[in-house]
C-alpha cells in the first residue's frame, strides 16, 4: 500500500508542477509557448483559466492527502 501511495506522490507532484507552471500570468505562463496564449478579448479564456484553477486545487487536495495517508501509515508502522 505504501508503494501505491509513493507512485501516487511522485505522478500527482509531476502533475501539480505542470498545472502550475500552466497557468497564465503577465508573462503568458507555459501555455503561451505552445500557442495557448489567448487574446485579451476572447471570453473563452476566463473559463479556460477558471477550470484550470479548479483542477490544480483538485489535484493539491488528492496530494495533500496522499501526503497525510502516508504520514499516518509511517507513525502506525512506528
């Protein structure tokens, strides 16, 4: 179970590393190198950003958690 729960850390911290380094900022962020940099005008890109940030919250919950489960785990086996 804890070889489980290891695996799930280091693909979920892969992943947050992505999602944040997705997002946009004055700079465009990441996604702006590969051409998903949106013109100001455009009202897709308040939705785009919206369900970006909701899924970067997710995937820090389901990491944090991951985090807590192994915590546990470690002090039981203590």
């Amino acid at each position: 179970m804890v070889l489980v729960l290891l695996i799930a850390l280091m693909v979920l911290s892969l992943l947050l590393v992505a999602l944040v380094l997705a997002h946009k900022s004055s700079g465009g962020g990441v996604a702006g190198m590969f051409g998903g940099r949106l013109q100001p005008g455009d009202s897709d890109s308040v939705v785009v950003e919206r369900n970006l940030t909701h899924l970067t919250v997710a995937v820090a919950l389901a990491w944090f958690g991951c985090m807590v489960a192994l915590m546990v785990m470690a002090t039981a086996g203590a």
